[in-house]
C-alpha cells in the first residue's frame, strides 16, 4: 500500500510538473568562451526545481543552476528567472534543461568563432534592397526614377535618381536613410579592414572583383548620393511616396501610378528647406543640414577609401561632398520626409549631429582646420540634445540617426581635454539606459517605440565605440545583454534577424515583397522589433494573418509579432540592417 501511494503520489506531481509552462529566454548563437553567459526562464508559475546545462549531442549535465529571481517590472504576472552559467568557458554545443516539465531551450554554442561571418549575411540582405539592378532578384527595377517636385526646374521635368536601395518592405527610397546606411557601412570598413570577404562584384553578382563587398555595398550608395545632388544648389531627398503602398509586387513591376501610370515614372522630390507635401500632410522642414551633413560625411569618408582604389571616383565624391557641407551650412535645420495621402512620414528633428560627422571626416580628407573647427562647435551643440539615450521616448524617426557617429569620428582629432568631453556623452547616454535597464528582467534600457531594434543596435554600437574611444571596458556584460536580447534572450524567444541562425527561431513570415511573392527568405535583414502595446494598438491597418507562434510568451507591456501583417514588428529595414554592421563585424572579429 506504501509502495502504492509513493507511486501514486509521484504520477501525480509529475503531471503537475509537465503541465507548468516554461519558457527559455537564451542567445540562440551562443557566447564567446569568456562572456558573461545568461539566460532568462520564466512561467506563470513558481519554478521550483534547478536548471541543467546539457552538452549536445551526448546529454552530458555539466552544471545544475539554481534560478535567481528576478524584478518583472512591467514585464506582467510571469515570474522571471536568471540562469547564470559564465564559469563554463569549455567550447561545444548545449542547450538549457528542466526536467520537472521537460521543457529546454534551443541549441546554442559556447566558442571563440561563434559569430564568425555573420556581416556577410547582412550584406546580402542590402543587396536585396538594391534598386536599379537587384542582383537576387536578378531584374532591373524603376529605371524611370523620377520626375521633380519642388526643385528649380519645372515640376514633372525628368531628372536621374535611379539606383539606391528600397527602404524597407515598401519600395520608396530616402536619403534621409541611404546616406545613413552608407556612411555606417563605410565607418565598419575603417574600422575592421579585415573582416570583410570578397565573394560579389560591384552589381553584387557572384564572384570576386579584388574589392570587399562592403564597400561594393557602401558604393551603391555613394554612387546614389552623386546622383542626388546634380548642381550646387540642388539635392533630391527622396523618391515616391505612400502612393506606393497598394499591397506587395515584385518591383519591376510596379502598380503603383504617380500621374503617369503603372511601373512608370515616379515623383522626384527635391529638398528646399521649407514644408512640403502634395496633399493636406505637409512636412515640418526647415532647412536640409541633416540629409547634407549626412551625405557630406558619407562621401567624405568614401573619397579617404577609394584615394587608394581609384583617384578620379575619390576626387568625385570630396568635391561632392565640400558641396553638400556648404549646403548644410547655407540651410541649417532639417528635411524630413514627404507623405502624400497618409500621416506616417520620417519626422526627423536634428541635424548637428550630422553637421558635426560631416565636418570631421572633411578634416581627414583635406586637412582644413576650419571643419574640425566647426564639428566641435557643433559637437557641443548636439551634445546629448540629439539623443534618444538620454530620453525617455521620441516620435518615429525624429532622433535620427540614433547613434551620433559625429562624436566617435572627431575623436580621433581633437585634443584630450575635447576627447574627455566627446565620451562624456556617449557615457551619460549609456549610463542612462542602464538606469532604465534595471527594471527589465532582460537588462534593456532602451524605449519600445516603432524600430526599438535599431535603437537596441545602435546603443550596442555605442557601446563598442565607447570603449575603442575611451579604453574603458566596464559595460562589456551591458553590451553582451544587448547582444543577447536580438538573438533570442527576449520575451519571444526569438532572434531579431531573418536567418540568423541558420536553424533557430527568426523572423520567417516578414513584411517584405520577395517574401509574399517569391517565397524567398533572405537572411540579414533585422526587422523593426517589438513596441509598446500603448503604440501598436493604436496604428492604422495592422492584421494578424497567421496564429501568433509566441501568444503564451506575450506579455502587457511590448508586443512583437511574426506575421506578414505586422508591419509595425516585422517588417526588415534597409537602415536598420545598415546599422547593425558595426556591431555584427565586431562580435564577428572577437
């Protein structure tokens, strides 16, 4: 009878036990042998019993951790708990595992090469943006790009502004964005030389041309921003508008009709420094210095690059850039986007930054004291005015770029007590998230609002370029948790990349056309990421085609979403993908 009722009595605790929800927060690529290595897990119920790191394939338990509680926060009625393994630096292959509900996490590695190569898949999202001749799609796409509005020539006058890459799942196209994703993806050139392979030509076709394919990708860029700024006085800022989004088509072939029918010309605006708008959404612009700055320090950079490729394009783009610096100048204040039947448009609002950036890689490209001179003046200025690190929330895009690259590129050439000064900021804004990040079982400081991905990588990358600046190496743990939080140590569980890695959980059912037409899942791409519930319930058109796959993980606070129909979660970003190679070549050389 004894025997009876022991046997009983652990039937029953064991379907309890089995029917408890348990959830694993963890980096599904893993951790560099000397990380700071942790997880999250949490149910809706207490979890009791200790969780066993497994080596994969043989089963082996090589640890037994006790879970830490954790402060929720906002983060709802689940009870969060840490798992810490750092003291296992042996390299392989494990996963985390409960055996009371016979629940575990995905695979993940602990190794020195752990996150070798992956900017590569990166680049080959950018070249799925590429406009003009797309090498994945292996079609040539709006040649009749565009015709002008509000330039010093007629409106409908044909001007060339074909090339450059689709924004994001749409297929308008933003200097506001492009001379961002450019000048970043040059920066990771200087930075980590070596890290980058030679597999594509220039139009992004296999095979090798003796040049990185970063700056193959950067070039596509540069040879976009000549494009747009055809004459001294003269810079296009954006072509088409939301007239383009009438569902998802392959992009030669373009349903979308500007006044001269289907897959045919579209509107060419050109930047003025003053409101604009066809229709009843007009713009708040008031000068062009951030689109100028940005593409001056685009070019600038590009013109030191290409001196040792090829003398006459590097001549090209520092005349170019001088150019835009001037206009900047002339014009200060911003050019945000153009809408035309819709309220969603780039409301950026700053623009020393980019001043600031432009003016200090003019420096090192003509030696002219007078840029350094002025990047300092406006270094002081934008100081952390321009950030959102040191703010609570801001509009869509009105904090752009959202990392100030400007502070990192003139320290290199000022004086110590002005270098002190330059990783003071950085360091308030770093400081400040950390303060935030507390109240976040996955130690995250950074506001949920629409593309909180490319914040979190921004703020990553701040962080890496804080420590190249100052030497300082205190927040490496706080970056290793912003890693981790984009590749699965998140509320879902999920990596923030399509792709990466290769057989995790990652964004599959994206808000992009080669995706819903084609079937074609492109690796790289980091979609927009989750945001407050307060925001998403609220935006216009979104759909769930799909059962939510993380319905038991979600929680009251951020929402994110694997479906075509979340445009707002899960749509990848031309810009956002950009601004992540910094980070992505880092992890990759370390």
């Amino acid at each position: 009878m004894k025997q009876f009722l022991f046997l009983l009595t652990g039937l029953f605790l064991g379907f309890q036990a089995f029917s408890q929800e348990v959830y694993f927060s963890v980096n599904q690529i893993g951790f560099l042998p000397a990380d700071s290595k942790k997880a999250i897990v949490f149910s809706p119920e207490k979890i009791q019993n200790n969780i066993h790191l497994i080596q994969y394939p043989d089963s082996a338990s090589i640890i037994k951790i006790k879970p830490k509680p954790v402060e929720s926060g906002a983060w709802g009625d689940f009870n969060y708990y840490e798992i810490d393994f750092s003291e296992i630096e042996n390299e392989g292959e494990f996963f985390l595992w409960h055996s009371a509900s016979e629940t575990s996490s995905p695979i993940f590695k602990i190794g020195s090469k752990a996150y070798q190569g992956y900017q590569e898949d990166l680049l080959h999202f950018m070249r799925q943006q590429r406009c003009g001749y797309n090498p994945v799609l292996d079609m040539v796409c709006h040649e009749k790009d565009g015709r002008s509005f509000f330039g010093p020539m007629p409106d409908s006058t044909y001007v060339d502004a074909s090339g450059g890459w689709h924004d994001a799942g749409d297929q308008l196209k933003y200097l506001i964005t492009s001379s961002y994703a450019t000048g970043h993806m040059l920066m990771a050139y200087t930075l980590f030389p070596d890290q980058f392979e030679d597999k594509v030509n220039a139009l992004g076709q296999d095979g090798e041309n003796g040049i990185p394919d970063v700056l193959d990708e950067a070039k596509w860029g540069l040879d976009w921003l000549l494009k747009l700024h055809p004459a001294p006085n003269q810079l296009i800022h954006q072509i088409a508008d939301d007239r383009d989004h009438r569902g998802f088509k392959i992009p030669n072939q373009d349903n979308s009709d500007y006044g001269w029918g289907a897959n045919s010309y579209r509107a060419a605006y050109f930047a003025t420094g003053k409101p604009q708008g066809l229709m009843q959404y007009q713009s708040e612009s008031n000068g062009m210095a951030n689109i100028a700055g940005r593409s001056a320090a685009a070019l600038a950079l590009g013109a030191r690059i290409w001196k040792e490729i090829d003398e006459a394009y590097s001549i090209r783009c520092l005349e170019a850039a001088k150019s835009l610096y001037a206009l900047g100048r002339k014009y200060e204040g911003v050019q945000q986007g153009n809408s035309f039947g819709a309220p969603y448009r780039y409301n950026e609002e700053t623009w020393n930054d980019d001043m600031e950036w432009a003016g200090a890689e003019l420096f090192k490209a003509t030696g002219e004291q007078s840029y350094r001179d002025q990047a300092k003046e406006y270094a002081l200025i934008s100081s952390n005015e321009d950030s959102w690190t040191v703010k609570d929330s801001a509009s869509h895009y009105q904090l752009y770029p959202f990392i100030n690259l400007g502070h990192f590129s003139l320290h290199e050439v000022v004086e110590p007590e002005f270098q002190k000064t330059l990783e003071t900021f950085y360091q308030e804004g770093i400081d400040y998230t950390i303060t935030k990040s507390k109240t976040s079982p996955f130690e995250v400081g950074i506001p949920f609002i629409w593309c909180s991905n490319n914040l979190m990588t921004s703020l990553a990358t701040q962080l890496i370029l804080y420590e190249k600046m100052s030497g300082d190496k205190q927040y490496q743990p706080y970056l290793t948790a912003q890693r981790d939080w984009l590749f699965g140590k998140n509320p879902w569980g999920t990596s923030m990349f399509t792709g990466i890695p290769e057989k995790g959980d990652f964004p599959v059912y994206v808000h992009t056309a080669p995706y819903v037409m084609l079937g074609l899942e492109i690796p790289g791409g980091l979609v927009d990421g989750p945001i407050f519930r307060t925001i998403h319930s609220g935006l216009i058109g979104l759909t769930l085609e799909r059962p939510d796959d993380y319905v038991g993980r979600q929680n009251p606070f951020v929402v994110y979403h694997d479906a075509v129909g979340d445009y707002s979660t899960n749509e990848p970003t031309m810009d956002g993908t950009a601004g992540s190679i910094i980070l992505m070549t880092y992890l990759s050389k370390n």
